[in-house]
C-alpha cells in the first residue's frame, strides 16, 4: 500500500487522454483514500481525528500527515520542510489540483508570514474565514514567486470531517430516582456534554450514584468513574435541569467505552444509560494527558487534579500527595476531626506545597475555620503544630514540579510523640479530609477552592495494593468574566453600612481584587468590596456590623482603614506594623500594642442550607448570586467609625478587617467633586494632578470612567 500511495501521488500528475489511464488513475485514487481512512484507528495511538492522507512530497523534503480536527482545522503530524522556499505558504483552493488559483492557509499562529523550516513537528492549521474541508479540494505547500508545488494531499471526494455526534438522551429506569435529559452531545473524544440533566438525588441512604462509564452489551458494575462536571470522584450531587460537560478520566477516550450510565456503585443499578457507538466520526480532545506513575504501592484518585499515595512500613507512613495545580498552589490531606465523618474541624493535616526550589509538608491543627489568630493568648483556627505548641511531625522525604504537577513526599510515625496529633489506625477504615487552595504572601493555606463534601474513607492498612488513579489531564482554561466591579460615588452619601458576607468563587473577591479569599469579605451597602471615592474635608461614617466578639476566630471583625491593601493588621509582625500607617479603626495602649475601636454586632450573609458554595462561579452577576444569600443579625447597635480624610491622606487608601486578611478594597480620597455640565449624568472629581470621568447609574453605581491629565 506504501507503493499504492506513492503511485496515487504520481498518478494525479498524469497527463493523457487514454481511456486506460483515467481508470487506473481513478482506481488507485480510491484504493489510497480507502487505506488512508482506514490507517487511523483507535488502537492505533492517540486519536488525532480522521486521517486524510500523506503529503506527497515533490521539493524542499516537504512531508507529513494530515488529519482532519474538525470542519474547519487540519493537523499536521510530523511536517518537515526545509524553509528554502522563496515565498512559500500553506496554500489551499477548490481547483483540481494546487496552482495560483487559492489562497493562504495561516500557519499554527495564525500568521501569513513565510513558511520557515520545521523539522518533524505537529500543528494545527484553520482555514481562514471559517472555509469548510469540505469545500476545498487539496491542501499544498506552494511557493507563490515560482508557482511551484513542492507538496499536497487531497480531500476524498464525499470527505465527512469531524464533528461533535448526538447520542440520545437518559431516561428513569422503573422503580429508581428521577433521571433525564435532554440531546447528549459527544464533544469530541473525551467529553460529553449532557442537556437539561436532572437528577433528584433520591437514591437511597446508602446509595453512591456516580457517573459510570464501561464495556460490554449494558451497564454493569465493571465500569470506572467519570469525574463531575468540577473534576470530583464523590457520590453526585441532585441536578435539576442543569447542563453539565463532562471529561473522560485520565486517557481514556470515547473509543474505549460502550455505554454512560448514571449508576449506583453499591446497589449496582444503573438508573440511566446510553449505549455508544463504535465507529463516531468525533474531533480529537484537546486535553493535554499527562501520565504520572507515583512510587507507593497504593493510590487512590481524590479529585481529577488531585491523588494521595501511601505505604505503611513498620512504625512508619510514607504518603506521598500529587497534583495539578498553580505555583502558588498548596495540597492538604489529613485525618479528620470526627471518627464518624470527615470534617475539617479538628482535623490534623498536613500541607503542602513548593516554593521555588524548597518543598515543605507542614503540619496543622484545625481548631477553627479561620485562619490563625490569637484568643485570650492562644492561637486558634488553621494552625501549625509548632505555633500551637506542638510539634511538626512530618519529615518531608522528596519533592518535584514536572508538567504542573507538584509532587511531594513525606513521613511520620503512625503513633506521633505530639499529643496533638491524631493515630493512623491500621485495623479499620479511618475517615479523611483534603482540599486544595491557595497560599497567601506568608505561604500560609488560605480557604480552600476545592474541597469534597461527602464523607472520604481509606483503609491504610492493605493486604493487597489498591490503586484506582488516573493520568492527570488538563485543558486550556475556559475562565468566566468577574462580576462587576461596584464603585460608589455620591457626593450625598456620607454614610456606610460594612457587613460580612461569602467572597464568592474565583469571580467573586479573588477576580475583583487579585488578591487570595479567606471566604469572608465585606459588603458595603449591600455591595461586595465596592470602591468608594470620598472627599477629603467632608466627614463619613462606617455602621461596622462584623462582629464584636473577641473569643471567635472565625467573626471578630472590626473595621481598619489603613495605606496598605491586605489587611489583617492584628496578625502582622511588630516590624511589619510599624511599616503601616493607620489612619483610623487602631488606637495604641500605653505599651504600645493596637486596639481595635470599630467592633460593632455580627451581621453575616450565608448561603442557604443545601447550596454548594463550591458553584459560586456559576452564578452570572453579583446581582444573582446575593439574591440567594441568607442574612442573620445579631442585636445591638452599631460600631461607628468617623473618618475626615484630609490633606495628608493618600490618594488611596484600604478598608479592611483588623484580624484577617484580604477582605475588603479601596477608598479613593479626592479635592472636590465637580459636577458636569453635560447631559449624560456624568461628574468629575480631581485629585493631584488628575481628573476622573465618571459615569453614574441608579445614584451610586459607576459603570465607566475615564483617566486623564
């Protein structure tokens, strides 16, 4: 067939007009598209999407395979050319064969620069001005100065390229909970897009009803899991309605399965299935796949991102946590505070994480869902042992960071010598916690962004290795706009109200400020994290509502405004201090140590009981995700703090809270305000040597301003 292909190659270059030739011509053009759509298959390797053929190859060693991605991409897989070429592109038209009638085919940058040299490489190309494969003929590599064709393969005539594949729809099994759904879509080659899915969650006590994917004629309970539509392993949670996509663990392709199935694992019922055919004509993911092979015989897959391995040798556990997260990422696994279910509180952890070329494994107590602050003398909430006096237990053992994977190592006796530490058990099943999150500036673990929340059991003493992980994947980021930056301006309003409220998902506090969440933030007037543009001379007031209670550490908030934009001023070094102006909410003692003087009442928003605040990012606004929060109020007035911003203020300051960090914004300090002329309900405000264009919507809303000198 090598030959057949070559020939094929040769006879598109023919010329005659016997009868003979033509036949011929056209039998071996069948007979190479025949075996070049047949020469990519599954089994084969990586699916690369449908096989067009091979570039025939006639100047300047221009080589290589051509697949089509989708309707509109090619992917070119081990391409050579010598760059020699004077003014060369990719080229392709709808004529019968490559010649000056076509166009430029943008390179894998989308530039129409001049080929270079590529030496055995793969990329993609997309026809420009959404053309379809199916409406060109031929794709060449052709140098425009000299009208010379030194490569091309050919579309088959009747070529169906890529394209996502419908795949029927779920419907209740008699007797089991509520399933349904409209067209499932496979995407591509690992993901599965689901429609209006709904599930009611009425699965029974006992029940693990998980995506469930297989071989064979049904669903049975030989299958594996398929992470949710956040990358959790955990029993699913109720839909209602809901469009979720789904991702194939680890390499696992749609070519490997012959069914989906939402199943129940212990009952072994599938509660609704689709049957998949053999032969989709699909894109190829995009998911990058990334094997990683850990060194302790047993594994379990926490989360998509997310494994903990293990081996008990003796007195000693070695674990070893690995996973796909960012630089300034940390990994926690521990065992929990409750022998009855995995709770955080209470809980005894290790974190870790690599900063520049040194990991750590360090280990904590959770006294209190906050993070660390001092209680009539004592540390309470997220804590290291050895500032809670106890010890650090953990002796890190080995560290690495390859293709965004951290992976650390670490051990500790199952007995620790520190009271504080819970005992690994060897003769049940212990429950366990873990999350992952992101460290602050003092590479301490803020709230954590993923978390499970159903219970998590391990049993870590195994007669035989148990390991159910998968390769890491990851894809390019699909990241979701913030929710609106809130600005109040009004000259009228000289007063504030400052709750405390949830700080949203990554499009919440984390989008609006860049800064790392601890899961609490204030909003003033209803607003999360406004800026506020004051003027200096006139006199405001803060009505602190964020708790006055100085025992709690999750919510004793009083309010500090101060020149430095995180906050937490209470937990910062004496030498850091001292580095801060505070410019109200502190007064000093006689010895010198600040008090807080705007501690009002506890007002908090929450979310409402059974709402997952791990969906936070689902929600479009704001404006939609508060509507859902739960306002509770303690009784009691006020704290009032008065401000009189004046000359010596800076043009920006910070108002925050003076135990935790990274809860609140700016205040923008101005010389005057100076309402427009105009009719577009603007106003001006000018500080230093600057003037601001300020639009302004329902009386306190900015939406646009404009900067200038």
């Amino acid at each position: 067939m090598k030959g057949m292909r070559f020939l094929y190659g040769s006879a598109v270059r023919w010329h005659g007009s016997g009868a003979v030739v033509r036949i011929l011509a056209r039998l071996l053009l069948i007979a190479a598209t025949v075996h070049n759509a047949a020469a990519q298959k599954p089994e084969d390797g990586p699916y690369r999407g449908k096989y067009i053929g091979k570039f025939n190859s006639y100047h300047h060693q221009a080589s290589g395979d051509v697949y089509a991605v989708d309707e509109y991409t090619f992917l070119l897989t081990g391409f050579n050319y010598d760059g020699n070429g004077v003014d060369t592109f990719f080229w392709s038209g709808a004529s019968n064969r490559p010649g000056p009638q076509g166009f430029i085919v943008p390179d894998e940058y989308g530039k129409t620069n001049i080929l270079e040299r590529y030496f055995n490489k793969d990329f993609t190309l997309r026809l420009p001005d959404n053309k379809k494969i199916t409406e060109v003929k031929w794709l060449a590599v052709y140098d425009l100065n000299s009208q010379n064709n030194f490569a091309d393969v050919y579309i088959p005539e009747d070529f169906e390229p890529p394209v996502p594949q419908k795949a029927g729809s779920l419907t209740a099994i008699a007797g089991g909970p509520v399933v349904s759904s409209d067209t499932i879509d496979i995407l591509d080659s690992k993901t599965i897009r689901i429609t209006d899915f709904s599930y009611d969650g009425k699965a029974g006590g006992q029940a693990a009803v998980h995506f469930w994917v297989g071989v064979g004629p049904s669903p049975s309970s030989k299958g594996s899991k398929v992470p949710d539509e956040m990358g959790y392993l955990d029993p699913i949670r109720a839909y209602d309605r809901e469009t979720i996509t789904l991702e194939l663990p680890g390499d696992m392709t749609i070519f490997d399965i012959d069914w989906f199935s939402v199943y129940d694992v212990e009952a072994r019922r599938d509660y609704g299935s689709i049957l998949i055919s053999d032969d989709l004509n699909v894109p190829p993911s995009l998911v990058r796949v990334t094997p990683h092979t850990e060194s302790l015989p047993n594994c379990r897959q926490l989360h998509k991102d997310y494994r903990v391995s293990w081996e008990v040798f003796g007195p000693q556990i070695t674990i070893q946590l690995a996973g796909n997260v960012q630089q300034d990422e940390y990994l926690s696994f521990g065992l929990s505070g409750s022998d009855q279910r995995s709770q955080m509180l209470g809980a005894d952890v290790a974190v870790a994480f690599i900063d520049g070329h040194r990991g750590y494994a360090v280990d904590y107590n959770i006294t209190s869902l906050a993070p660390c602050v001092q209680v009539l003398g004592q540390n309470k909430g997220v804590c290291r042992d050895d500032v809670v006096g106890g010890l650090d237990s953990y002796q890190l053992h080995t560290f690495s960071r390859e293709n965004d994977i951290n992976t650390i190592t670490f051990r500790r006796t199952l007995i620790s010598s520190d009271s504080g530490d819970k005992e690994f058990l060897l003769d049940r099943p212990m429950y366990v916690v873990w999350a992952m999150g992101r460290l602050d500036s003092n590479n301490e673990p803020t709230y954590h962004d993923v978390y499970p929340k159903r219970n998590v059991q391990i049993n870590f003493n195994t007669t035989e290795p148990v390991n159910d992980c998968f390769s890491f994947t990851s894809r390019e980021a699909n990241l979701k706009d913030i929710w609106e930056r809130q600005q109040i301006f009004d000259r009228s309003v000289r007063s504030f109200t400052a709750t405390l409220g949830p700080a949203g998902g990554k499009r919440g506090y984390q989008g609006i400020t860049g800064h790392v969440s601890n899961g609490l933030a204030w909003y003033i007037n209803g607003f999360m994290v406004p800026e506020l543009w004051l003027r200096r001379g006139l006199t405001y007031s803060f009505r602190v509502r964020g708790g006055n209670n100085p025992h709690s550490p999750e919510f004793y908030h009083p309010l500090v405004i101060t020149d430095e934009p995180h906050g937490g001023f209470d937990r910062l070094s004496d030498a850091r201090q001292s580095e801060i102006r505070v410019l109200a909410g502190v007064e000093f003692t006689r010895r010198g140590r600040p008090k807080p003087t705007a501690a009002g009442p506890l007002c908090l928003a929450r979310h409402p009981d059974g709402q997952d605040r791990r969906l936070d990012d689902n929600f479009a606004t704001f404006k939609k995700f508060n509507r859902t929060l739960k306002w509770t109020c303690d009784s009691g007035d006020p704290a009032v703090l008065e401000i009189t911003p004046n000359t010596s203020w800076p043009d920006v300051v910070y108002y925050n809270s003076f135990t935790h960090a990274n809860m609140g914004w700016k205040i923008h300090i101005v010389d005057s305000y100076s309402q427009s002329a105009r009719n577009d309900g603007g106003a001006s405000v000018t500080f230093g040597s600057h003037t601001v264009r300020i639009f302004l919507v329902t009386g306190s809303l900015v939406l646009g301003a404009w900067l200038w000198k």
